[in-house]
C-alpha cells in the first residue's frame, strides 16, 4: 500500500482489434462489469506505452462472453498488435486532447520540482481568479485527473493538473514511500501556492481517491485555506484504517493480520518493516472521526459498486456533515470511473456544487 508501483499486470485479454466498414476501429473483449459498462474508458497496453480511448459498445455477445466496443482513437502504441491490457478510466492520455489552450509549469514543492499543467480561463472576461486545482489518485499520474478540467474550463475557472512526490512525474520523497495524504498535502500546498501568487483569490480543489485525502488535509491546514471555498472529492478516500481493513476483509485476509499491518503503520518501530520515514496518524486521517472539523463545502462523487473505496464510509461522512457535504452516489462498477459511466451527471453535479457555493 505504501510502496509507489511502476507497472501493472496487463490482465485484460484482448480477442480482437479490427477495422468495420465504415473505416471505424473495434476491440473485442471478454465480457464483464468493467468492459460493459456505458461511457468512455481507456486501455493500457504494451507496458503502458500504448493508450487507447475505448468508447460505446458495439456488439454485446452473452453466448460468447464477449463486448465490442468502438475505439475513439489510439494516442500511443500498436493496439492492433497488442494481446492483453489494463482498463482504466484515462480517457484522456494527454492535455492537447481536451483541444482547451495550456502550458506546462512547474511547481517548486518540498523535494524538487513538479511538472503541472495549468489551463488558462475560456471565460469571455479576463483570466479567471477562481482556480480549480486538480490532484489525481493513488498509483496514478495527472493524465487521470484530466477529466475534471472540461467543465471547469466551461464555467471560466481556470485549472491546474498537478503532480506530486513518488508518482514518477514529481520528485521522490525521502523514503520513496507514500503516506496516505499525511505528506503529500505538503505538495498540494506548493501548488495552491502557485496559484496564490499568480493572482488566484479563491480556489476549488478536485481530488481523486487519494488525492481527495490531500484536498482534506490542505483544506484544513493550508495557510491559503482561507481562500479555499470548496472541495469536489472523486471517491475519495475519507477513512485509511476503515478502508484497509474492508478491502483486507474483502480479499480473505485474518483480520488479525489488517490490525497488526495497520499498528505497524502508525508505530515507529514498523518503521524497518515499512519502510516509511515517519509513523502514519492514521487517526489524523479519517476525516470521518473528524468529520467535526471540517470547514469547507464538499462534494463527494462516489460509485456504488467502488469495491477499493467503499460508499458506504463516504455516506457516513455526509450523514455527520450534510451542512457541508453534498453526496452524488453514481450507479458504476470500479474505483474513479463516476466520470466515465455518467460524464453528463458528473459534470451537471459539479456545475451545481459551484454556483451553490458562489464559485462561478
């Protein structure tokens, strides 16, 4: 959990590549929850050198137990060669995709410099002084948070895509190892930073899964949290413990075997186990214990099929706190694909949370 992993299991079998007719190119695939699902996903191929947008179904065969689905395009790779793969939700691989002007910059954050990518307000005005800041998930790069800019460049915000430590785009951290927000908010704060001092007066932070922790954490720590006006969550993850131990209870773990992991986390002596620089506060991380000291209107976007991050723990947050938490549960299988499988509701939802709190 603590480790950054560099490469996945391409466990995803591909039947067939082919070109239709009508010149348009489709892939066959065995058929399950994942490969069924309405909307837009990706397909990592080739060691994650090749990247392909997959889009509606186009034959669903039950006797075979096989989906064809359209691909919209082929960023990188030769999917025709490819065997196997890995489903995700990058439906965008590159900035240029979204076709909305940006830049690339980079943010001085605690271990070096972080590449972002910043794009600038379409507004009719001038450059928008509200910022959207967007912070991905765990094991993953910013390509993935990239479907959050479209519709805040539709209500004239102007969006930053950050990277950060150990996500092999930002610098490493000392120990190589993630820390569940407890750190990493550290370069969430650079990057809020960064905007400051190019003239943003309020902000609104998108985060991720993981990178909901670290829009938590800066929201209640920030020296800039004064200006931060509200939070869009993407199954996030609001408790460590209570999600370690679901997911270790999922997977057939002896819970003894979850509470002895999670007391090394937190304890200096798991130290040369883990091989983390400080003990984890696991307790400082569930915001759900803490739900109290949240300050800041929260939207959380979560599906009820996220088997990583579970609804349930983002319903009790909202229950605690629905002063300030709006919850909009998406009817999708996996983890950050709300996007994916309702890209209309998703972005109506947003559209919403922002004009109810004054942000556009």
């Amino acid at each position: 959990m603590v480790i950054p992993t560099t490469t996945r299991r391409e466990d995803l079998v591909i039947r067939k590549v082919f070109e239709g007719d009508d010149g348009a190119l489709s892939i066959t695939l065995p058929r399950t929850p994942l490969t069924t699902a309405p909307g837009r996903y990706s397909l990592w191929f080739n060691g994650g050198k090749g990247h392909a947008c997959i889009g509606a179904i186009v034959d669903d065969d039950l006797t075979a137990g096989t989906v064809t689905r359209h691909v919209e395009r082929v960023d990188a790779g030769d999917l025709r060669a490819a065997t196997a793969g890995i489903w995700s939700g990058y439906a965008y691989s590159r900035p240029e995709q979204l076709g909305l002007p940006f830049e690339e910059v980079k943010i001085q954050v605690p271990g070096g410099l972080a590449p972002a990518w910043k794009f600038e307000s379409t507004a009719d005005d001038s450059a928008s002084t509200i910022w959207a800041i967007h912070a991905h998930g765990m094991g993953g790069k910013r390509a993935g948070a990239l479907r959050g800019v479209p519709v805040a460049s539709k209500l004239g915000l102007t969006s930053l895509v950050v990277s950060y430590r150990n996500d092999g785009d930002g610098p490493p951290s000392n120990d190589a190892r993630y820390s569940l927000g407890q750190t990493e908010w550290l370069d969430l704060e650079a990057a809020i930073q960064f905007a400051v001092a190019q003239d943003a007066e309020r902000i609104v932070l998108f985060g991720w899964s993981l990178g909901g922790s670290m829009a938590l954490r800066a929201a209640n720590l920030s020296a800039h949290a004064d200006r931060i006006i509200g939070l869009v969550l993407v199954a996030p993850v609001l408790d460590w413990a209570g999600t370690l131990s679901l997911n270790g209870s999922a997977s057939g773990l002896p819970e003894l075997v979850t509470r002895v992991g999670l007391r090394l986390l937190g304890a200096k002596a798991g130290r040369w186990i883990t091989g983390l620089g400080q003990p984890l506060d696991l307790a400082a991380l569930n915001w759900v214990a803490r739900a109290a000291d949240l300050k800041t209107p929260t939207l959380i976007l979560h599906g009820s099929e996220d088997k990583s991050t579970p609804l349930m723990i983002s319903k009790q947050f909202a229950d605690l706190r629905p002063d300030l938490v709006q919850l909009v549960s998406f009817e999708v299988p996996g983890h950050s694909l709300e996007w994916n499988g309702a890209t209309e509701e998703w972005e109506a939802s947003v559209t919403r949370f922002l004009k109810s709190i004054s942000a556009v």
